[in-house]
C-alpha cells in the first residue's frame, strides 16, 4: 500500500462502539482490542492492547453528549496510539460536537470548533473523516486532511421508498437552505423555506413559508436535532399552510432536552435520522435511524487505498 501502510485497524472509543463494529463489519477487520475504563476520581484510564506500529488506524469516535468526555477520550486514545507508533491516525468523527460556535459573532466568545480542530491536531491526529458539518468552514480550522461527508444519498435512499408524490423539500430557517437546495437538486423537486423569526433569546416566531406547499408531501431537511423546537415548529407551520404530509430527514439525532416529547407530538410522518449519534433511551415510535455504516467504511477503505473519496458521491 502507499506510504507502507501494510495494514489498518479500526479503534474505538466509548460514544458509539455499535457503529464501529458495523464498520468493521463491512470492511471485514476486527476491532482492535482496547480498554477505556475510569479512576476513582473520574480521569480516564487507557490501554491498547494490539500492536499498532507503523498501521494506519481509524479512530471511531463521534463527540455527541456527554461531549467533554468523549472529547478528552479521543485526544487520550490518540495520544496513546502516537506513542505506540502508529503510521497515520485518522479521527472518525461521524459527528463533530463543539461546531455551533464557528465565528465571533460578537464580543467576549470562544470559536469553540477551532479550539477543537487545534487540540486534534495538537495530540497528533493526522487526518479527520466526519459527517455533515454543522458549519463547512469548520474544514478550513485545520491543516490536515479533512473529508468531510453527506449523509443525504443514505437518508435518500429510504425517503424514495415512501413514494411521495408531488414533493417539496422545505427548509426549517435561511440557514439550512443551502442542504435543502441540494436536496431539491437531487430529487428533482421544488423547495420552500420556513421563515423563522426570534423574539427574543428563549422563544422563535415562524409565521411565513416561502414557496408553495399547499396540497403537496413535503420533506424537511436539517443537518441535526437538538431540542427539536425549530423542526416540529415547522412542520406544525406546515401543515396548518396546507401540506398533504409532512417527513422529517436530519443526519444526527442528539436529542436534548425536550426533544422527545416535541418529536413524539409533532405532526410529521415518519422522522429519518443516521446513526452517527446512538439513539440511547426512548425514541419516537416514528423514528428511524439509517447506518451511515456502509458510507464510512468505503471511505475508510478509499484513504488506506490513497484513493479518491469525493469520488465516492460525484
């Protein structure tokens, strides 16, 4: 293989080891064998226990809630697995926590997701595979290699099966136009959007949709859940404009808060998440979460074969 990398393992830590076994079992590899545990006191103890010299190892671990802690066990496997001297560590990072706050937008703020890229960097990750970015511009916080994936033609794939008829794609604010658009694009179908309006720091007025959805199955697109109070707005906003029915597509489910309850009440269809996030706990009876599993390991596969991975969605 190129650069001497003979060979690949695939690591985990403690957010999502489901997903990483999925990987490993379309790439038919084991997991590599580690044991991430605790102290007493709460710090966090670690040992691989495979030889790693000279491998180019794919680290999986999305930095969904409890955020910190899947962070600090990221930057402590990696550190472990440069000092065990690895050849190259990728970090798979299905979802990339820290991402809201991508500028200084006003006085006295961090720009939490470039304090993340540095501390990657910093503890010697050489590459980044992540998911639907909730900012693109995240890619330019770092001077390594980022491959930065859509998890749209794996949700796409289900919501075909639906047979939706007369079909627009709609976006729950301006700032998820540009995902809707590329949607719409996809599907050959029209596009409205959701006109939000805060009122203040707590509470969000949408009143407007602009586009026509009158009569129509519409499908709304967002790159994440949180709270779940801007998208089930919009889907209430929705049908009471005169949408036939209303579908809900979003690549991670964080599901904070009062998610549950507000998605459990909400008027849509059926709801399509990915597993980048695992869906812990109760979830809606109309939630369904697709496997990006298939998407990340050819992508894994491609970087091991210094093949193109943009390649994989052109």
């Amino acid at each position: 293989m190129a650069f001497g990398y003979e060979r690949f393992k695939v690591i985990s830590g403690t957010a999502h080891p489901d997903l990483a076994h999925e990987i490993c079992a379309h790439l038919d590899v084991p997991l590599a064998s580690a044991y991430v545990g605790r102290f007493p006191d709460g710090e966090i103890d670690i040992k691989v226990n495979d030889d790693m010299r000279g491998a180019d190892v794919f680290l999986v671990q999305p930095t969904s809630p409890p955020v910190n802690e899947y962070i600090m066990e990221m930057m402590l496997l990696v550190d472990t697995l440069r000092r065990a001297s690895a050849g190259r560590i990728t970090a798979v990072m299905p979802y990339f926590g820290y991402a809201r706050k991508d500028r200084k937008d006003e006085g006295r703020v961090p720009i939490s997701a470039k304090v993340v890229a540095n501390m990657l960097v910093s503890a010697g990750v050489d590459r980044v595979l992540t998911v639907d970015l909730h900012a693109q511009q995240i890619q330019g916080f770092f001077d390594i290699p980022v491959d930065h994936l859509w998890a749209r033609p794996v949700l796409q794939e289900e919501i075909q099966q639906f047979g939706l008829e007369n079909l627009v794609i709609c976006s729950p604010d301006v700032g998820g136009v540009k995902l809707a658009r590329a949607w719409a694009k996809a599907l050959d179908c029209g596009l409205a959007i959701v006109d939000k309006r805060r009122t203040g720091g707590d509470s969000v007025v949408m009143e407007n949709i602009i586009g026509e959805v009158d009569g129509a199955d519409v499908l709304l697109t967002d790159d994440m859940i949180s709270t779940a109070g801007t998208i089930t707005e919009a889907a209430r906003i929705l049908k009471d404009k005169g949408a036939a029915r209303v579908f809900i597509a979003a690549t991670h489910a964080v599901l904070c808060g009062p998610a549950r309850e507000r998605l459990e009440n909400c008027p849509a269809e059926q709801i399509l998440v990915t597993n980048t996030i695992p869906l812990r706990g109760d979830i809606p009876d109309r939630m369904r979460a697709v496997s990006v599993a298939p998407l990340l390991a050819r992508a894994i596969t491609r970087i091991h074969r210094e093949e193109s991975v943009s390649a994989l969605f052109g």
